[in-house]
C-alpha cells in the first residue's frame, strides 16, 4: 500500500513539474514571439526552430544543474572538496560553452528563415527573464 501510494506521489510530481516546464517554454516563446512582432507567415517558419533551440539550451542548462544539485549541500555548509569544486567549474564551462555553441547553431537556422535582424532579436529576447 505504501509503495502504491509513493509511486502516486512520484507520478503527481513529475507530472506537475513537466506541466509547469511546459507552460514556461509557452510562455517563453510567447514573450519571444510578441517582442520580434513577427507576422503570423513568419511565426509559422520560425516555430520549429525556436522549439528546437529552447529544448537545447535547457538541455544543457540541465546537465549543469544536475552537477550543482549533487553537491547543493556541501557547497552550502561550505565543506566542497578541490575535485567538488573543480567538477563544479568544468561543468559550468562546459555549459557556457555549448550554450555559445547553440546560440550560434541556432543563429544561423533563424536567420536564413527570418533574416538576421530578427533572428538576432530572438536569440537576443530568450535571454529575458519571464515572470
């Protein structure tokens, strides 16, 4: 009964977490879309794109967090060891680095859809916080 009632609460939480990302990416492109003032033609070329590029750059923000999250508890109590902290950094390197990598792939896409002023606007806009 336990088991049952856990994997109903595992189940709860993962739904409502992929539920709220969801609706944050919506609201993400959202806020995108009506900051470039793109024509309902150009939504449509774009949208493909623009998903693809949003589900990177949170993949590889991800695979960053996952790092910081495992050791969450001894950087707070002050207590990283030099391997911590140095898995900690390359880490974050190696997320700046791929983001850059991303941004500039996806530049590329956006601009030969939309044209470089706009696919510059997106890629400039993505970076705005959304409340």
């Amino acid at each position: 009964m336990k088991k049952i009632t856990l994997l109903a609460l595992l189940f709860t939480f993962t739904l409502t977490t992929t539920i709220q990302a969801g609706a944050k990416r919506e609201a993400r492109k959202a806020y995108i879309l009506k900051q470039t003032k793109l024509t309902t033609e150009q939504q449509k070329k774009v949208m493909p794109v623009l998903e693809a590029f949003l589900e990177e750059l949170s993949t590889n923000k991800k695979r960053h967090d996952a790092i910081k999250d495992k050791y969450r508890s001894a950087d707070a109590a002050g207590k990283l060891t030099p391997a911590q902290a140095e898995e900690i950094m390359t880490s974050k390197f190696n997320k700046d680095e791929k983001e850059l990598s991303i941004r500039r792939t996806y530049f590329s896409k956006l601009k030969s859809v939309i044209g470089s002023v706009k696919a510059r606007e997106i890629i400039k806009f993505s970076d705005d916080k959304i409340k």
